[in-house]
C-alpha cells in the first residue's frame, strides 16, 4: 500500500480572462456595478483591475476598505474559476486582509495568485495597488471552497 500523496492539480488555466469576466458578470449581478475587468491571466495568476467611482470614496478622500475587499474576492474568485472552470459554486470560505498603506483616488489593481489548488479547497493570496503605483496598499489571503 502505497502512502504517497495524489499530486497537486497542475496550475493551468481551463477558462480565458473573457470566460472567467463572463462568468462572474452572469452569476453576480453586483459585478456590473462594480464594473471590474479581468486584464491578465496566466498560470496560477490573474489581475483584476476595478476602477475608480466616486461611490468608492470614503472620508479623506482614498478608498474604503470594503471596495479592497471588493477586489480581493473579485481576484480570488477569478482565478480560481479559471483553474477549475464554470463551477458557479466555489464559495468564499476565509479572507485575511492587512490594509498596508493609502490607497489613492484611482482604480485598484489586485493581482491573484493560487498558492495552493486541491480537491475542496483552493488558497490564495492578493497583493494589491493603486493604477500607476507600485506601493502595496493591502496584502490579502484568502481560501475558496470548491464543489464536489
């Protein structure tokens, strides 16, 4: 008998950036609100660009910490769906964000990247900055539960 572990699910993308964007658009009727786009994905990886809306302001005039939290689960959604396929049920099951610095009046990029991909549960960090600012606003991670 034979103790060794299956191995992990290779990190390549089943579903395009169109695919993915048009499945989260369809099953989520928040997204067009928010208006994300999906503008690269790559093995392991997506980036997710939200753009700025004066709704996303809050006092002091950066963005609110909801709108990152937006774009982190946009993100984790994103390339998980784009791993595993049309599977509208992957859910959230955790998110950890650390707000790092000011993010300033602009849109957000949050760039996705699977650490690990199993059978039920994906895991996967965010690292998230300002459009045309490499300064790390927030650091995110977060894990997905995926359907039997």
């Amino acid at each position: 008998m034979s103790s060794a572990k299956p191995a992990a699910r290779p990190l390549l993308p089943v579903l395009d950036a169109a695919q993915v964007q048009k499945i989260i658009y369809d099953g989520l009727p928040m997204a067009s609100y928010a208006d994300f786009s999906i503008t690269d994905l790559s093995p392991g990886a997506v980036t997710v660009r939200l753009p700025f809306r004066d709704w996303m302001v809050r006092p002091g005039g950066t963005v609110a910490g909801p709108v990152l939290m937006l774009a982190v689960d946009t993100a984790m959604y994103a390339v998980v769906l784009a791993h595993i396929g049309d599977q509208k049920m992957a859910v959230t099951a955790n998110i950890n964000i650390n707000f790092l610095s000011r993010p300033k009046p602009v849109a957000v990029i949050a760039e996705g990247r699977i650490q690990k991909l199993g059978r039920r549960l994906a895991i996967v960090e965010v690292r998230m900055h300002s459009e045309g600012d490499d300064t790390l606003i927030a650091h995110a991670t977060g894990s997905y539960v995926l359907p039997a």
